[in-house]
C-alpha cells in the first residue's frame, strides 16, 4: 500500500475488561482518528439531512459486527499502522462516514439532525487478548458476550448519543488474539444500514490486500425524501436527549448455528412443496424453522400471539432509492400468528406469513409510512421486543462476510456485537454462511432456560451444523 492518510492520535488510557473465560483480558494499547487523505478529491464539505428511515434509528445501538482472522504474517504498530491508512483511503469512497452527527435545538420545539462531512475522522483503536484463541470465538455453540462486548468499540452508545457528545458516527477496533486477529466495526444505523456497512467493510478488506474498487457500484450520498417532506426534518422535541432511553433488561444466552447449503435448500424445497408454490425464498424457509423451534422451545399456549419482526429492504422497491443509496433505507414488517398456528400449520405455512409481509411493502406501502412518520414519528426501544415475547431477525445472508480477505487469509468466523442491552430476548442475526452457495449462519439471543431447549429440539438441530465445544 503506498498511500498514507493523515491522522490525529488519541490517546487511550489503558482499560481491562474481564471476559466470560478464565483470566480473559482485552487490553487497549491505542487509539487514533482515521482521516480520508488530503488531496483525496472525495471529501466535499456538507450537511446531509437525515430521512425517517435514518431518524427513527437515533434510539438504538450502533451496528456492531466483526470477523476473526488468522494470524496475519506482521502484527503490532506495523499492522494497525498498515489497517489507518487502507482505511483512509476507504474514507474517500465513504468520507461522510469521517463526519459527525449534529443536533440543532430551534427554539420552537423541535429538533433537527444531520449529518456534517467535517472529515475529523473514524476511530481505529488497537487492542490486544492474548489469553483469547480463535477458537474461544468461534469454536463454540455458546457465544461469550461479555468478551464479545469487549472486542467493540462504542459499545453501549446509541446514535443519537453521537449527535449529542460528537462521537465518532464510525469507529473500528483491531485486537490481536493468541492466534488470530479480529477486526470489529461499530457504524451509526443513523448514517447508514447493513448494505452500506458490510460494502465499506469489504472495500476496506479489498484496500488493504492491494486490489482495485473502481468498478465497485457507485455511490449516491444524497438522501431521498418524498416530495411532501420538510428538508430538514423536524422532530417534535424540545431536546435530543429526549427521546434517548436505556433499559435493564432480562439477561439472554446466545449460540450461533449454521445451516449447510444441503440443509437450506432441503427446508426452501419442503416449505414450497407444502403451499404449492415456488414463491417462498431459501431465508423466509430457513426463519420460518426457527420460529417454529423458538415457540417450542418458549412453550408459548397455542392461543397466545407470537410475532416475527422482520427488516425490509427499500433499495429497489422504490424509485429513487438505487442500489448504491448511502443512508438507512429499511423499514420493519411485523408477521403476526397464533403459536398454534405456527407450530401446528407445518413450514410451509409459517413460512408464506413471512413471505406475504415482505410483499405487503410495494412502493405506495412506503410512501405511505414515510409521510405518516413525518407527522407523527414514532422510535423503536430494545425493550419491545422482549416485553412481546417475539423474534426480530436483522442482517442478511446475501452480505459477503467471508470474501474480506484483507491479504493474509479469508475469515475464519464472524460475531455481532453485544451492544449493550441491544441483544434481547427474541433477537436473531443472519449471516451467510462460512461455505458460501447457499449456506447460512444465524446468531440467536433467548432466555438461558429457552435457549437449552432449543438445543435439545431434535427438528431444529438437525438441520444445524455445530463446531465441536472449545
């Protein structure tokens, strides 16, 4: 990599945070702002407003995902040096993510956020575990939040919180394990969504090892309003802070499962053969299964309500919003059904509720919400899907996790952050699959006493592939 980038360096007091294993610490050793490189010729100075689909976000956490690496062939100063500036010059291609969110009270009530490129950076902290292995990550059903949470940056911040205390709307963490390494991004949902997240990351990855991302998609930083839509937005708050909320909430396992290509089109060909159709996708087949094993596993009553919460995709749905839209452009579908239902109308059926949610969202469907959120916005809290006793799925298996190769091997796994109380009861994350072609990966936070009975379902795990317990 010949090209440097200019940064600012921050210093970082050391911190240690005791992991779930015994005697696990993740020690910071530094930290620094990653600024795009003068002369880059992509850093335009601006604000850009924010849409519903991006406000709405302000009361939740930051995305947080990461991947495990092998031991890269130089590690240290040298690799996190080598890792500032591939990620600069990624900043060219994202430079409004060098920016910072603002908040500006008018003095009538109400509040506007934007987004201001004022290049100071993102964050780049390095960090070391040697007590961790690769396989402490990875190697198990059961995945360790506590170490998890540590492997983040800015964990527990919300983002509106970065409007309010100018925090870094992007920030990334190296930490050096045993033998590996893993690379953690925490991105502001307010900024941007997990199309924008995973391209940024495989741009960077791409960066590093030394290849070309001319031909990537081009990108298009302004955001797209309905035509009835004040730009900016008002919201009705005398403050920001208003709206932002924590809560306390029960405490959840995790276990990550995955699902062959073999086992994922086994389930898509049974849930399409049971409603006669070919209509139903290999994800819709796949989430209808875990549902179905989760109300079990609950021991939810047949006549009680269960829902499925489901985040959409509006790139393509509506015109104006083209693939390489910068921004949220998401909108959640919530598929509503009686446990009995669900657990006695067999895959198919479970999987068409799915299905017909997410057709239920056409572009006037959209139009249609983003007006009705502009008169009376209404913010999602993390304590909702607990109190429901539901399931909410995010990510999606068609985000290239395992072609980051950042030029000394591809991924050996991937995890969420913890996010603070952002992993409820009820919430799922989807990956591809660590084959690729099909396969499938799911991430899944349930109640402890749940969680063991649903490794116990024999109908669920069947279908799963498990790595041996570390």
């Amino acid at each position: 990599m010949t090209s440097k980038a200019t940064s600012i360096v921050t210093t970082y007091k050391q911190k240690h945070i005791m992991g779930a294993t015994t005697g696990t610490t993740v020690r910071i050793v530094s930290g620094r702002m990653v600024q795009p490189p003068s002369g880059g010729g992509g850093t335009p100075s601006e604000d850009i407003h924010l849409t519903p689909w991006d406000l709405r976000l302000l009361t939740i956490y930051y995305i947080q995902m990461g991947i495990v690496l092998p031991k890269p062939p130089v590690g240290g100063k040298s690799l996190v040096d080598a890792l500032a500036s591939s990620l600069a010059r990624t900043l060219v291609r994202y430079y409004h993510f060098a920016g910072r969110l603002a908040s500006e009270e008018l003095g009538d009530g109400t509040v506007t956020v934007s987004l201001r490129c004022t290049g100071e950076g993102a964050e780049l902290v390095h960090a070391e575990a040697p007590g961790v292995a690769v396989a402490d990550l990875v190697g198990s059903v059961h995945t360790s939040s506590p170490v998890d949470s540590a492997f983040f940056p800015l964990s527990g911040v919300l983002n509106g919180d970065a409007a309010i205390q100018s925090l870094p709307v992007l920030s990334a963490q190296v930490t050096e394990l045993a033998d590996g390494v893993f690379i953690a991004v925490s991105m502001n949902h307010s900024v941007g969504d997990g199309t924008n997240f995973w391209d940024l990351f495989n741009t960077w990855s791409e960066i590093h090892r030394g290849g070309d991302v001319n031909n990537t998609t081009p990108l298009l930083h302004g955001r797209w309003f309905v035509e009835t839509s004040p730009v900016p937005i008002p919201l009705p708050l005398s403050k920001l802070q208003h709206v932002l909320q924590r809560f306390h909430l029960p405490p959840v396992r995790e276990a990550f499962f995955t699902f062959s290509a073999a086992s994922v089109k086994k389930l898509k060909a049974k849930a399409n053969e049971e409603m006669a159709t070919n209509a139903i996708s290999s994800l819709q087949a796949l989430l209808a299964h875990l549902w179905r094993a989760v109300c079990r596993a609950r021991r939810v009553p047949k006549g009680q309500e269960t829902f499925y919460v489901l985040v959409i995709g509006c790139r393509g749905r509506v015109h104006g919003v083209a693939p390489g839209y910068v921004g949220s452009a998401l909108v959640v579908g919530r598929a509503v059904c009686a446990a009995g239902e669900v657990q006695d109308k067999g895959l198919g059926w479970t999987a068409w509720q799915l299905n017909r949610t997410v057709a239920s969202f056409d572009e006037a469907t959209l139009r249609e919400f983003l007006d009705r959120w502009i008169r009376e916005p209404t913010f999602p809290y993390s304590k909702d899907l607990s109190a429901g006793g539901g399931l909410e799925i995010s990510n999606s298996p068609l985000f290239d996790v395992f072609g980051n190769d950042f030029g000394w091997g591809r991924p050996l796994g991937v995890r969420s952050g913890f996010g603070a109380d952002d992993k409820s009861d009820g919430k799922a994350t989807v990956f591809e699959g660590p084959e690729g072609e099909g396969s499938m990966s799911l991430e899944v936070c349930l109640a402890p006493d749940v969680l063991e009975r649903l490794l116990a379902d024999h109908e669920f795990m069947d279908a799963a592939t498990l790595p041996l317990p570390a």
